[in-house]
C-alpha cells in the first residue's frame, strides 16, 4: 500500500488525478480503517488529509461560516463561532462516536460514509449547508441535500473528487436549529432516532422550517408534510405534536435489534419532533 | 517501506515501516510497547487509546504513517524513574483495576483530560473516558480515581 499525505486540498486532487481512480481519498479515517481491517474495502493508495493546511479551520466568512473538510469533530464541537450560532451542531458534533474517535473524525466524512443516523451529519443536515469540491474538472458546489446515493453510499465519489470545505450561510436571530437523540448511551453508540430541525419565525409565524429524521431511509429524511403543515403557523403546543404526527408520514421504518423496533420507532418519532420544535420555541423565547 | 519520524514517550525515531499497518501494530510489534492493548480494533473500546500530539485516540484506528512527524504518549512514558504516576498511583488505590485490561486506555484517556484541565467534573471525566469500556470493575472506582489523581495533582502543583 501506498500512502500519500497532501498538504493542500489541491494536492490532494492532484494526487487523486495521478492515480487515475485508483487512490482513495481519506480525513480522518474512522470508517475506512474498519472497513480495511475488516476486508469490507481494498485501497491501494490513500490519500490522507488531515495535514492540508486549506483544509482546516473554522471561519467566517461572507456570512457563511466555513468548516473545513478535515477539521475533527472535536474542533467543530468546541469551537466558539459553531456555538454562537449553531449550538445543535455543535451537540451533533458532540455525539459522534466517543472523545477518541471525534478527536480524528471529520463532519465531512460523516456526511460521505452517508450512514443514515450519523450525529454529525444529522446535525448540519438542516442547516443549509453546501460542499466545496474539488474536480478535475473544477470546482462544483454540491447542496448537502444531494450528497447521498444510497444507505452507505455518497453522490461523490471519493477516488476522484475532494471535499475542501462546508459552507453554512449564516443564522438570524429569527433563525433556529435544534438537534435531537434518542439514545440508549451516551458514548459510543448510535441512536434509536435521531431528529433535526431548523426554522425561521417571523412576526409570530413560521416563515419555513427544514426538519429531518434518522434512520428512516437514505441520509437524513426530510419530514415534508409536517414542514407544509408548519408554514405561516403559530408555533403552539398543538401544532408542534400534529406536526410531530404528519412527521412520521415521510419516514420509513425499520426494525433495529439493538435499537429499537419498528413500532417503537414508530411511536416515538412524533415525540422526538415535538421536542426539537419545542426546543427551537424556547430558543425563539415564545413558548 | 516507508520512512517514519515519530516521538514516542520523549523517544525519538526515524526507521522503515509498512504504510498499511495501524499505529496500534507498530507501537506494540515495533516498539514492543505492549501496554497498549487491542480489545476490539475498530474503535469501540478504547483499550487501545494513546496521546498524539496531545489529545487521545484510538490508535487502532490511526495509520500508521499519520503519526509522521507527531508526538505520541503511551502508558509506559507516565511512571517517572519507577516512580508511578498520580493517576496510576490512584487506579491502585481505589480499586480501578481487576483484569487490567481496559486500564491502561483509560489512564491515557484521564491523562489526555488532566493534561488540558486540572480541576474536571464528574461530567468532564465522563465524557473524557465515554470512548473506554470496561468489563470487570464498572465505572464508579474508576471515576473516582481520576478525580483524586486531579486533586492529588492540583496539590502537588504538577
Ligand atoms: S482496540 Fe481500538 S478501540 Fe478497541
Ligand atoms: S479491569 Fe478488566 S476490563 Fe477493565
């Protein structure tokens, strides 16, 4: 095996282009290395991020904030900027894996190892985001809405393209987040059910609001009835749990045997939303 | 083979490694430093955790060649002249330890916290050892010796 450390995001696709495909591009490596030992996955050549100078930090910038592609969990987590405004991030952030595994993981590569109830990506999922990536062809701006293929499955493809960084347009006031899970622990395992949710109120009406669910099919789910039902209403106890309700319309349930059957899942996802819109009202000062 | 220059416990090295294997192989089948441990090898106990350039990680999820240039600490860099640390001082003390397995991740976890913050709460130490799984002595021993490791260790001023 061959190992490349990039020092710059352009390196790295430079690298990437070289090989032909034939290289794959890693950040921190917490999926990929399983899948290594495990024989899931065979790599001639990887290309490791996490030393490319462009692709770290967190900034502002043009009233976006802007991640890096290989900054870790724990950067994410902690940092000042992401608390300010997007304190659910910085919970999802906060969730991933254990302090050892979000000290290496990146958000970028949550999102591609497109696992559905993936924290961090959960997170961000309605938050607007955009990825910056990298091509031979140039650069192309992908919505996180369409960064999924599959369960597993990313719409990029990491032999030959490389993610140099998230942008997030920046929140409001009257903009909220919140970020939810239903755990059996806190460390080191996934959710039974995951929800995110962010929202505009304006003059005492929701002016649009993005709610989105794991694990309910492909990447993080958007709950589309309960998101119409919301539109120009009050955010009121009853209209939080009928939206709860329309939520789980959208959603695909399946039977986990560690994680909660169908019609658990079922019966809790409704709860789940409400809390997270509950918490976005509190946040919003109207409940 | 690749060329590798790495610190580890204070030690400098530059030799020829095999770039697929995991940072975990080569401390203990290089090194022969086999106080870190494999439990389970994908991440999900800890046992293997070592400090890299300051913060802990599963070393059986790092690359062996991501370590170039890095700073690592395992648990044989902590006694100090035979003289153990505070935070293994205090496993002995108050029973943190049975089959000693888990033990030496969970040092290194606490190290990694106390390094960075002296005076933690229980969350802190929770969260900090969250990534550790032990399968003998439950959690309660052994989050109070981290505590009085870091009392112990505010005291002596270290
Ligand atoms: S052996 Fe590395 S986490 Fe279990
Ligand atoms: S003491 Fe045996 S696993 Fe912790």
């Amino acid at each position: 095996m061959k190992y490349v450390i990039a020092r710059t995001a352009g390196e790295a696709l430079g690298a990437l282009t070289l090989e032909n495909g034939k290289a794959l591009i890693m950040a921190g490596g917490s999926d990929i290395m399983v899948e290594l030992i495990e024989e899931k996955r065979s790599e001639d050549i990887l290309i490791d991020v996490t030393q490319a100078k462009d692709m770290k930090g967190i900034r502002v910038e043009n009233e976006h904030l802007v991640i890096g592609a290989a900054a870790t969990m724990t950067e994410i987590h902690t940092n000042p900027i992401v608390k300010e405004y997007f304190p659910s991030l910085a919970k999802g952030t906060g969730s991933v894996g254990s302090l050892q595994i979000r000290n290496s993981a990146t958000l970028a590569g949550n999102v591609v190892s497109a696992q559905p109830a993936a924290d961090g990506a959960m997170a961000l999922a309605p938050l607007n985001a955009q990825f910056v990536v990298l091509t031979t062809q140039g650069t192309k701006i992908v919505p996180f809405s369409e960064m999924y293929a599959g369960i597993g499955k990313s719409s990029l493809d990491p032999h030959r393209e490389v993610i140099k960084e998230i942008r997030i347009p920046l929140s409001e006031p009257d903009e909220k987040a919140s970020f939810i899970r239903l755990e059996l622990r806190k460390s080191l395992s996934l959710p039974m059910l995951s929800v995110s949710a962010m929202l505009k109120y304006k003059e005492g009406r929701v002016e649009w609001s993005r709610i989105c669910m794991a694990p309910v099919g492909v990447g993080p789910v958007r709950a589309l009835k309960a998101e119409e039902y919301l539109w120009g209403k009050e955010l009121t106890p009853t209209v939080m749990a009928k939206a709860g309700e329309l939520a789980a319309e959208n959603a695909a349930f399946r039977s986990n045997p560690l994680r909660g059957s169908k019609e658990y899942r079922r019966h809790s996802l409704p709860v789940l939303v409400r809390r997270a819109l509950e918490d976005i009202a509190d946040q919003l000062g109207v409940l | 083979m690749e060329n590798l220059n790495v610190t580890v416990n204070g030690k400098f090295y530059s030799v020829q490694v095999d770039p697929s294997i995991r940072l975990v192989d080569f401390i203990r089948d290089n090194l022969f430093l086999t106080g870190t441990k494999v439990g389970c090898g994908k991440g999900e106990c800890g046992a293997c955790t070592v400090i890299m350039n300051g913060v802990s990680v599963n070393s059986c999820l790092i690359p062996v060649m991501r370590a170039e240039g890095a700073d690592i600490e395992t648990i044989e860099g902590l006694s100090d002249g035979g003289r153990l640390h505070p935070i293994q001082e205090e496993f002995i003390e108050k029973g943190a330890i049975q089959c000693g397995f888990c033990t030496p991740g969970m040092i290194m976890s606490a190290k990694a916290l106390l390094d960075q913050n002296i005076n933690p709460t229980v969350d802190e130490v929770r969260e900090a050892l969250g990534g550790n799984i032990c399968r003998c002595t439950g959690y309660v021993k052994i989050e109070e010796a981290v505590l009085c490791a870091a009392e112990r260790m505010r005291n002596e001023g270290k």
